[in-house]
C-alpha cells in the first residue's frame, strides 16, 4: 500500500472494537481521501458495525493477520490506514482522540490533542 500526500486527519481511537481490533487499549489511524491511496497485494476483509452503527470494512493481512486498512460505508471517498502498518516511528502523532468515555484509566494521549466525545 502506498499513500500520497499527508493525511487528512490521524487520530487516537478508544472504541471498544478498536480495542479488539489490535489487540491494545486503542487503535491509531490515518485518513487519506482514496483518490491517495493505491492497495496492491492480497487482503482479506472482515466486516463489522462500529460503536456509531456504521458498517466498517477491515482489510487485513491474510499471512500475519495484521490490520492494513478499512473503510467506512458513511464515508466512501475515505480511506483509514492503521498507523503501525507504516512501521515508521517518526509518523506524525494523533491530533483527535475519540470515544475516550471508553479508554483506559491510566492512558495517556500525546499533549495539545482534541478530546471528542
């Protein structure tokens, strides 16, 4: 997978399939409009209702299991990219932090970022 440009947003996200979605008390993401973004390889999906109703498409890595990308059915010009799939420890931090009603207690989110509920 390759992206363009910088991304319209990254955020922190504290949703409770986020959570069992990598395995970790948050998920951290990268949007880019899919117009930037060019998928190659094999992937299988998996496809789920998020915490807001909206049906979410996963694509992950049919060898490691490993979260790739997804998209969202309410914003289909959008494509999320999960951070770690970078690899890269210099990616820009979250600005956003969403569903924090649901993050761990003892969770720290990088300083100046927006809380939304």
């Amino acid at each position: 997978m390759t992206c363009e440009g910088e991304p319209l947003r990254i955020s922190m996200c504290h949703c409770l399939e986020c959570q069992k979605r990598t395995g970790s008390i948050f998920g951290v993401q990268a949007r880019w409009r899919a117009d930037q973004v060019c998928v190659e390889g094999r992937a299988s999906q998996w496809v789920r209702t998020g915490d807001s109703g909206g049906v979410i498409t996963t694509h992950f890595c049919p060898a490691c299991g490993s979260t790739v990308h997804w998209a969202i059915d309410g914003q289909p010009d959008i494509v999320a990219v999960a951070v770690g799939a970078f690899a890269d420890p210099s990616f820009p931090s979250p600005a956003f932090a969403v569903y924090e009603e649901r993050k761990h207690a003892w969770a720290a989110a990088p300083a100046g970022i927006e809380h939304f509920e």
